[in-house]
C-alpha cells in the first residue's frame, strides 16, 4: 500500500451502493470524478449513513479495494472534500472521523535557497 507525494485521494460526494465490487466502483471513476481508475489516485466511496467507506485504487499490477466499517460515530459530510483532492494526511485524518471544514492548515512554504 505504498504511495507516492502526488498521490491525491478524491471523495465521491453522493453516497453509494457499497455492495458493488471492484468492476462497479472503477466504472464509476469516470463519470462521478472524471479521472482514469488507473491513475494510481485514490477514490473514496461512502455509503448513505456515511458509516462505511471503501476506497478504490490502481497498484501498479492490480486494482486494491480498502473497506471500513464504524462500530460507532459517523464520517464527517463529504460535500466540501469533493471539489478537490485530498493530501494522504488529510486522508488519514478523514478517516479518523477529523472533519476537515474545521481544520486550518498551514501555508506552504516556497524556499528557494537555504540561509
């Protein structure tokens, strides 16, 4: 399950049937991201009661389908996270329930030189 830095995870903003597999989840890549399933990105699917979430993506031989299950609690409103890709970390913290809208992050810093 490795990854590289510009590796981005997109969240699909509508829930969706979680019981399709991995042919159904890919074949929804185009039309709801407008991506290609083999970009090596990650796809976030989650389901209407926003307690499951499967995530879809190409390694390098084969497609990988990651699925996770709440006990208790919800995923925070997806919404807002499908306009633009999501960093790993932002991801990670996703999906520890951390509800993005509420996070400030920092500005990247642009060096050019070292002092």
């Amino acid at each position: 399950m490795l990854n590289g830095s510009g590796v981005r995870a997109y969240v699909c903003s509508e829930a969706v049937d979680l019981r399709k597999s991995i042919d159904g989840l890919s074949a929804l890549v185009g039309p709801v991201f407008a991506a290609d399933p083999f970009s090596g990105h990650w796809f976030v699917f989650l389901s209407r009661n926003r307690t499951k979430v499967k995530i879809l993506y190409w390694d390098r031989h084969g497609f990988a389908l990651w699925y996770k299950r709440l006990e208790r609690g919800r995923y925070p409103s997806a919404e807002t996270l499908a306009h633009s890709g999501l960093s790993m970390a932002e991801l990670n913290a996703y999906l520890e329930g951390i509800d993005l809208k509420r996070t400030r992050r920092l500005a990247p810093v642009h060096a050019s030189r070292i002092a």
